[in-house]
C-alpha cells in the first residue's frame, strides 16, 4: 500500500494537479486536508471517475479533510472520539458549546485504519487557538492512547498537517521562530506524547534532517531559498510501523503553476 498526505489548500483549485500526481505516484490512499470547501462543494465524482471512494468533511471555506482510497473504504467517522470543538466567539462561551471543526475524518483502507487529521494552527502563544491546539493534542493522545491499548496489533495511521515542527531539525531557522507557535515547547511535547503513546514517525529514517521540510510560506521566496518546515507527518501504530518499506517527501509538487504550499508525504507498507 502506498498511503499518502497532502495539504493541499483548497481542493477546487488544485484539483487537477492532485488527480494527475496520484496517478503519477501510483497512490492507493490519500489524506487531504485544507480542501476548503463544504461536502456538496467536493468534487467527489473526479476522483470516482479516477477509480477512487472518497469521503469528505466540510462545512465552510476554512479547514475540510479527505480520505481517498482505490483499496476499499469503510466505516467511515467525522471527528474522533473526544475531539474537542472550538468557541469561534469567545464571549459566546458560556452561551452555546464549542464547534467541533472539520478537521478529522477516520475511514479503514485495505486494512488499515487511516485519520485524515488537520490539528489547529494556534495562531499565536497565548491565543485561545493556542489553548485549544493544545487540548485537541491532547484528546488525540488519549483517543489514540486507547486505541492501541485495546488491540496492540492494530493498524492505524494518523496522518496530515500536524502544524509542529517537533525538532530544531524540522524548520530551517530556530531562532526565527523564538516565541512564535509552531516550535514552542507545549507543542513539542504534545507531539513527543503521541509518538511515546506509540505511533512512529515513519519518514524520518528515510529522510534524516535537518533540511527536509514539506511546508514553505508563499512569502519571502521560501522556497527556492530552502526555507522551509517539516510539520506534516505519518505516524503509524507499531504494527503498521513495522510494514514501512520506504517514505519521502515529494518535493516536486511545491513547484509549478499554482502550487500547495504543503508537499505530500508518502509511505509504502508491504503486505
């Protein structure tokens, strides 16, 4: 199985390009996120046309994730178990309870349990999206925790845009980023608390830092200059960790006409 990921900030824009790389890259399953579109907005059809099921969730312009897969998809779930919502109005708080967003959606693919997940950008140290990037972390370690605790051999995948770069390695100037989301120490150590709940970063053996990214702001020219972040990521329970065969980013698909600013990463598993 090749399983995939890709920001790809806004489906409906870049929809064509998407199509054309999964065949190009012989994809079995890919997890989207960012489509920014509601469900009846998605463009379901192109991907069946392409040989693909999809599932979609999407409520308005901002956030919106995906699963499409050629290998069987099943029981599908929007949010996962405990997922925390968010108060868009602050003083509405005590008025009417959190919005859960559309940023997870859970489908079993071949065999394998795969979370498209788009964890909460936070904005800014001491925003409440900061508070709440950190809870809904949180709630993924204890949902995940449980998961692997009920069957230890079970294969899932919890991929997308995890907006961390979990090591100084993961984004091309540490220093730039002192005091800004992203790199801050709760946000390490939220994503150190998945990984030791058990779900390996699959990529990381096969492509070593520092250097290595698969984001890169539109501003400044980050891109040519190489000024980038690792913040999307698989991570795959232990039994599933031990199927990976090989996992890269594909760098290619920042360039050209009207790129993503995320690039997909890719893992292949053997049977």
């Amino acid at each position: 199985m090749r399983l995939a990921t890709w920001n790809v900030n806004s489906i409906r824009s870049r929809l064509d390009r998407v199509l054309a790389w999964l065949d190009a890259a012989d994809i079995d399953v890919l997890a989207l996120q960012e489509t920014k579109c509601r469900d009846d907005q998605f463009p379901s059809e192109r991907f069946e046309e392409a040989g693909y099921e999809v599932a979609h969730v999407g409520f308005s312009q901002w956030n919106g994730v995906a699963i499409a897969s050629r290998v069987g998809l099943d029981d599908v779930e929007i949010a996962f178990p405990g997922q925390p919502g968010f108060d868009k109005d602050a003083d509405a708080s005590l008025l009417a309870a959190p919005v859960v967003e559309a940023r997870a959606l859970g489908a079993t693919c071949g065999g394998v349990r795969v979370w498209s997940l788009y964890v909460p950008n936070g904005r800014a140290l001491g925003d409440p999206h900061y508070a709440y990037k950190l809870e809904w972390l949180a709630a993924l370690r204890e949902t995940g925790s449980r998961w692997l605790a009920e069957d230890p051999a079970a294969q899932i995948a919890l991929v997308g845009d995890w907006n961390i770069a979990p090591t100084d390695d993961d984004v091309w100037s540490p220093a730039l980023f002192v005091g800004r989301t992203h790199v801050s120490q709760p946000e390490r150590d939220a994503f150190e608390a998945i990984t030791a709940a058990g779900f390996t970063d699959v990529m990381r053996p096969f492509a070593p830092g520092p250097g290595v990214y698969t984001y890169w702001d539109y501003t400044q020219l980050r891109f040519p200059r190489k000024e980038g972040m690792r913040i999307d990521f698989i991570l795959a329970s232990p039994a599933l960790a031990a199927r990976v065969t090989d996992a890269s980013v594909d760098r290619e698909q920042r360039k050209g006409k009207a790129p993503s600013d995320h690039a997909p990463v890719v893992a292949e598993f053997s049977d």
